[in-house]
C-alpha cells in the first residue's frame, strides 16, 4: 500500500509562543546546570513543541538542548504525529524500532541514548524529570548504560514552574474549556436523578464533555468523570457503577471541559430529596469559605494566606480540613490535570501572580458522607475571575 502522508493537525499556537517558552525553559536550565534537558511529561512535551498524541503508555520525550533546537524521540509509529502536530523539523523527529519496546533486556531509552550520542552530547549534563509518572527507574538505568560519560541532574518540575503563567493564549483556551464545562455540568445535573444508573449519566457527561460547543469541539479530560454517590461521598477519587441513584442521597460530581489539553475542573453536589441539615449547612459553610478564598486570591498573596482565608472563615463552624484546598492547573494529560507546583494549603509561601491558574476545590470529607463545591479561577490583577458560571451552592432536586 502506498505511504499516507499524516493528515496535518496544526499546533494550538503561534511559533513565536513555543519560541518564547523554550526560551523561559532554557534560562531555568542555565540556572540548575542543565545542558540538555529531557522532557518525558507529555504535557510538558506539548508545552513546548505542540506534540499531542495518545503514545504516552511508552517512552518517549523531546530533548531540548541550550544550543539547538528541541528534538523528539519516541516510537517509530508515532513519528508522523510528530510531524502532524509539530512544527519541528523532519531531521529533529527520530522514531525507534519496535525491536527495543517490551523485550527482555532491551529498552526504548537504549535508543533514545543512542541518538543523543548521536548528536554530539554524550557527555553532556542532562537534566530529568525524576518525579514524573512517565520516567520509570528501568528507563533512567537504560539512560545512564547508554550515556556513560553524561552527567545527570534533577530537573523536575522545570518546565512546569514555566507553564505556571499563562500566556493571553492559553487563557483563551481555559474559557474556551469553561464554555465547555458549563455544558457539562447542566448535563450532568440533569442526568442525576432517581432511578438512573450512574453509568448512564457518566455516558451522558462524557458525551458532552467530547461535543463542546457550537463554536468549538472537547477533549478528553486528564481525569474520568468522578462520581460518588451516596456513602461513597466521603472519599473524593471514586468514579461510578451501574447502581441507579437514590432518593435521600447526594452525589458528587467533579468534572471538567477540555479544549486543546487546556481544563477548567469543578465540584459540585447534587442532593435528590430533602437534604439533612448537616449537609445543608455544611454547604452553606464550604461557599461561604470558598468565597472568602476567591476574596483573597490576588496577585502579591501568597498560597498559604489564600487557605487562611478559608480556615478563618470555616473554624466557627467546627469543620475541619486537613488536605490542601487547591492547585495550578491548566495545559495536562492523564492521570491528572494539576501542574504539581503550587498548593493552597499551609505553609506553600509561593506568591500569586497574574494569569496564574488554580482550581479551589475546599471538599469536605467525613465518616459516611461528604460534599465538593469549587472552582476554577484565573488570577488577574483585580483578583480572581472564575472561569464557568455555575449555581455555587449545594443543588437540590426535590
């Protein structure tokens, strides 16, 4: 058969964007020491170059070095998406043989080792992410047998604490996903009812979630649809079943639209009946609280002054929340759409600053019962904007 030139998905942005992040990445690597810098999280991949493709299940990353322009490596079949959502050069795209990938005692950083030698920068200081989900120990052994004369540094979170401000562009992109999530939500509030199997309502949300709007399609979310219901509303990570929701329970739902990589998450509960007094007032408590941190997130904060504004605000109540109430969040690929830089929880001193993004989700958790309400908010220079416009408060269908 004849070869099928990929059908050309252009990069969501400008080249002078992905010039000017590389740009911002490459002064952070000169502060740490970094020559070569190997980016193995996806959405860090993408930050950078463009590159979207579901091939994260195995290695793969792009180089990017001080003195030339970013490369990508990654599995032979995966090349021509390379192409298609890159504006990188054909001769900075390199695909490895299937004949390296789940073989005993052979691995694709072999290839990957081979092809920065290849490059000249074998004894260079490469630095890693050592902490992403993506790099596994096999793979890190694999990198330094191929690179014995290199010099290895940690590089973790690197281009992350880069994506931490959003350009206008991106902004774009979260109220294109908030526009999306808003859809989502009706949807979802509607499809919690009595007799209704959970699974069905998930159908539904993610129907929604990958139609988008009139003007412009979804994306798949980081995270599935959660869903707890009942006394399944005391943990937050549960997904759903095939039980039908009851009359006398709440659900939780946390969701979020997702246009290019780029999510805007939120809680919210719905209750079916005549809520108890605890959860309703319990609510009443989490807004209230919830509130008081919008109030208080602003450029020149810092994370921890944002929590304590919730924790000041909930203490005469006698709810207590140990967790964190919120953290970046933006550009991602599963497992999770947070940026693991900032928290907003005590002791995190880091300062707010414009175009900054986080998703506040102060989620009250007890024995047998539980309740989320949040949002996701843009730091502006007048404080926080949320991004969807959603009924805050416990949502009730008699």
């Amino acid at each position: 058969m004849p070869d099928i030139a990929p059908q050309p998905q252009p990069p969501a942005f400008p080249p002078a964007e992905y010039e000017a992040r590389i740009a911002r990445t490459r002064a952070r690597m000169e502060e740490r020491g970094i020559e070569v810098l190997l980016v193995t999280d996806p959405a860090n991949m993408n930050y950078l170059t463009g590159y979207d493709g579901w091939s994260f299940y195995v290695p793969q990353l792009v180089a990017v070095p001080l003195d030339a322009p970013p490369v990508w490596i990654g599995r032979g079949i995966d090349a021509n998406g390379a192409r298609a959502t890159t504006s990188l050069a054909v001769t900075d795209i390199h695909g490895y043989a299937d004949d390296v990938l789940h073989w005993p005692g052979r691995h694709p950083m072999d290839a990957v080792a081979e092809v920065l030698r290849g490059r000249g920068w074998g004894a260079r200081t490469f630095g890693l992410e050592m902490d992403s989900y993506y790099l596994s120990p096999r793979g890190f052994a694999a990198l330094q047998a191929g690179l014995p004369d290199a010099r290895f540094a940690d590089g973790d979170l690197l281009v992350n604490w880069v994506r931490a401000i959003k350009s206008p562009a991106e902004i774009a992109m979260m109220d294109r996903a908030a526009r999306i999530l808003e859809a989502v939500m009706a949807t979802a509030i509607e499809a919690v009812a009595p007799g209704v199997r959970q699974c069905d309502a998930v159908a539904a949300i993610a129907a929604a979630q990958v139609r988008g709007t009139g003007d412009f399609g979804g994306d798949y979310p980081s995270i599935v649809p959660m869903l707890p219901s009942g006394p399944g509303t005391s943990t937050p990570h549960l997904t759903w079943s095939d039980a039908p929701f009851k009359t006398g329970e709440a659900t939780i739902m946390e969701l979020a639209g997702c246009h290019r990589r780029y999510h805007c998450p939120m809680a919210r509960t719905v209750f079916l009946g005549t809520p108890p007094p605890r959860l309703a007032d319990a609510a009443a408590v989490v807004v209230e609280g919830l509130n008081a941190a919008l109030d208080a997130a602003k450029p020149g904060v810092t994370c921890e002054e944002v929590e304590g504004a919730w924790r000041r605000t909930i203490a005469k109540s006698g709810l207590v929340k140990e967790s964190r109430i919120g953290y970046s969040t933006g550009l991602n690929y599963p497992p999770d759409w947070g940026e693991h830089t900032m928290s907003l929880r005590p002791g995190d001193r880091s300062v707010l600053q414009a175009d900054m993004t986080f998703h506040c989700i102060p989620g009250i958790w007890m024995d047998d019962w539980g309740i989320e309400i949040s949002e996701c908010f843009h730091v502006t220079e007048q404080g926080a904007r949320p991004f969807a416009s959603v009924e805050r408060g416990l949502i009730v269908k008699p």
